[in-house]
C-alpha cells in the first residue's frame, strides 16, 4: 500500500505534542516519542475506519490566517456588541443555510471554525437536506451571513476534503 | 521602567477574578441549567489564564503545566455536564 | 515580580496581558447583563479564543525571553482550548435546543 501524505500527519503532530510537553529533544526522547506516535497512529486507525482525506495541505495552511484575522475581528464585533447592550441589545435569531459539504471532518471543522468564532454558534445540521442551522447573536442581515458561510468558509474545505 | 509588566500582571488578575465574580453570580442567578453551566465553563477558562499570568509573575515555567491540567479537566467537566442535559445519562450503555 | 526580564519582551507581554484580560473580562461581563440563554452563549467565547490567545502569547514571549530559547510549550494549551471550547458550546446548544423545543 502506497503511503499518502496525510497519513504521516496525525504521527507528525503527535511527535510534535511529545517534543514540546516534555520540553527536550534529546536521541531517547525522540525515540520514545516516535514510539509512541507510531503506535497511538496505529490503535486510532484499528478504532476508527473511516478516514479523512485531506489534499492541498499548503492552501489549508494559508486559510488558517483568514480564520485568524475572522476570530480577532469578530471578538471586536462582539466586544462592541456587549458593551453597548444597555442602547441596544442584540438581535440573536437563527439563520438556515444550505450547504454543499458533505464530507464529515469537513463538516467537524466547519462546526470548530465558526463555533470558535465569537457570534457565532452551530445549531443544527441535517444530513439528509444538508441544512445547517446557525445561531448568531446579533443578526442584521441574513444573506450576508449565507454568502460568508459559503465563500469563505465551505468552499476552501471543499476543495481540501472533496 | 521595568515594573510594567508587574503592574500588567496585577491588572490582568485583577480582570479574571471580576471575570470570575461575573460567572458566580451568573452560577447563582440561573436561571436555566444550561446557564450554570456556561458559567462553570467561564469559570474555569478565567481560572486557567490566571495560572497563566501568575506563571509570568513568578516567572515560572510550572503553572503553564498547571494551566494545562485545568483545561484537560474543566473541558472534560464542562462536556460531561453538557451531555448529561442532552441525554439525561454521561456514558450509555 | 519579574522585574529581569528585557524591555523588548516586558512591553509586548504587558501590552498582551491587559489585552487579554480586558477580552476576559467584557466576555464574563457578557455572560451577566446579556438577557436570554442564547445570547448570553456567545459571551464567554470571547475570553476563550482571543483572551486566552493574547495571555498565551505573552507568557511564550516572557518564557522565551527568560530562557534566552525560544519556548513554545504553551501552543500545546492554545491548541488544545481552541479545539476544545467549540465542542462544549456545541454541546450546550444542541442541550438548550433539546430542552425547551422537545
């Protein structure tokens, strides 16, 4: 079996989890971190078939930036939003938003990007419609969110996990 | 010139214990189920970054390990409370 | 208090930790004056992801500067809060939505 890239990731950072808890990179801890990456890699692919297929590992890299300058800017958004509560409290409501991913780890990390995300909180999705209900806390305008969601956000994950 | 950083520990404390007063009340007041949680969970993300400052106060490299442990823990606490809300059970048989 | 550490490393890392613990604070702030479950769930959030990141920042900047290499055992903690304060959210939304709609 030819080995593909994205096999050697989850070993690559279990390794790396290893390195920096124990702070030293000596010969032996190296050895034993490799050991033990190797082996954890080997009992979670026993436990679960279903794997996930990452490609285009470089464009993902460039995406993190974008979520992060999204995270800083909506903690702003919501700082704003709290302390000018008294004027004017939010207008929380729920957006329904239909989605093309159907991949499940793309799902999961669609779900950890916007629920990290300050505002913004997954409600719901239904597998069989693909329909995702989002809760957002101060809803001004429902279509801009669809058209976040969907450019920004869905159609990178797409073209990595599809 | 030096004692800013001192200063800047001491306000960030001072910010995670009212942070941490905050989520009591909100522990206390309710008034759903859901809300002590939420606070529980406020709670302990303050707690940990204050290990954290103290860590730069002292300057000492074992409260980063504390920290850690604090959000092993609380997530593993705050999930568990959060599923038993869901489900009324944590572990089905 | 950690008076030795150089100004190039003291300036930014307080900088970051009054940062940090203001986003904390407006976030648990959030959590008591917001008035119904579902806007108050958004609050702690705040402290969560960029509070915790600002903090985390100035204690690698502060440990590295007091080690002389640089240390960067905290991301482990950053890592780990970032994927793990959406799964409880999740899970407590997912709760409330159970609970009151049946």
């Amino acid at each position: 079996m030819k080995l593909r890239p994205s096999a050697l990731l989850l070993p690559l950072f279990l390794l790396l989890a290893w390195l920096l808890l124990t702070g030293s990179a000596s010969g032996g801890n190296v050895l034993l971190g490799l050991a033990c990456a190797v082996s954890i890699t080997a009992a979670v692919a026993a436990l679960r078939p279903l794997r996930a297929r990452p490609r285009r590992l470089q464009a993902a890299i460039g995406r993190c930036w974008h979520v992060a300058v999204d995270i800083v800017r909506s903690n702003l958004a919501v700082a704003g939003i709290i302390l000018g509560a008294a004027r004017r409290p939010p207008r929380v409501g729920f957006v329904s938003i239909p989605l093309d991913l159907g991949d499940a780890h793309g799902l999961a990390l669609l779900a950890v990007i916007l629920t990290a995300t300050p505002g913004s909180v997954w409600a719901k999705h239904d597998a069989k419609s693909k329909e995702l209900t989002l809760h957002v806390l101060d809803l001004q305008d429902e279509a801009a969110w669809v058209r976040t969601v969907k450019q920004r956000y869905e159609r990178p994950l797409m073209e990595i996990f599809e | 010139m030096n004692a800013i950083l001192p200063w800047a520990v001491r306000f960030a404390l001072a910010c995670f214990a009212l942070a941490m007063l905050f989520a009591f009340l909100r522990l206390f007041r309710g008034p759903t189920a859901e809300d002590r949680v939420l606070a529980l969970d406020a709670l302990y993300i303050n707690g940990m970054l204050s290990m954290l400052a103290l860590g730069i106060g002292f300057g000492s490299a074992a409260y980063a390990d504390i920290a850690l442990v604090i959000a092993l823990l609380g997530f593993v606490g705050s999930a568990a409370m959060a599923k038993f809300l869901l489900r009324g059970e944590v572990i089905e048989p | 208090m950690s008076a030795d550490v150089p100004l190039w490393a003291a300036l930014p890392a307080a900088a970051l930790l009054a940062g940090g613990g203001l986003f904390a604070l407006v976030g648990a702030f959030g959590l008591l004056r917001l008035d119904s479950f579902y806007a108050r769930i958004h609050a702690p959030t705040l402290g969560a992801s960029l509070g915790t990141a600002c903090v985390l920042a100035a204690s690698m900047l502060v440990a590295s500067a007091l080690a002389e290499r640089p240390v960067i055992h905290e991301a482990m903690i950053a890592l780990f809060i970032l994927l793990t304060s959406p799964v409880s959210s999740l899970l407590l939304m997912r709760a409330a939505l159970f609970r009151w709609r049946g």
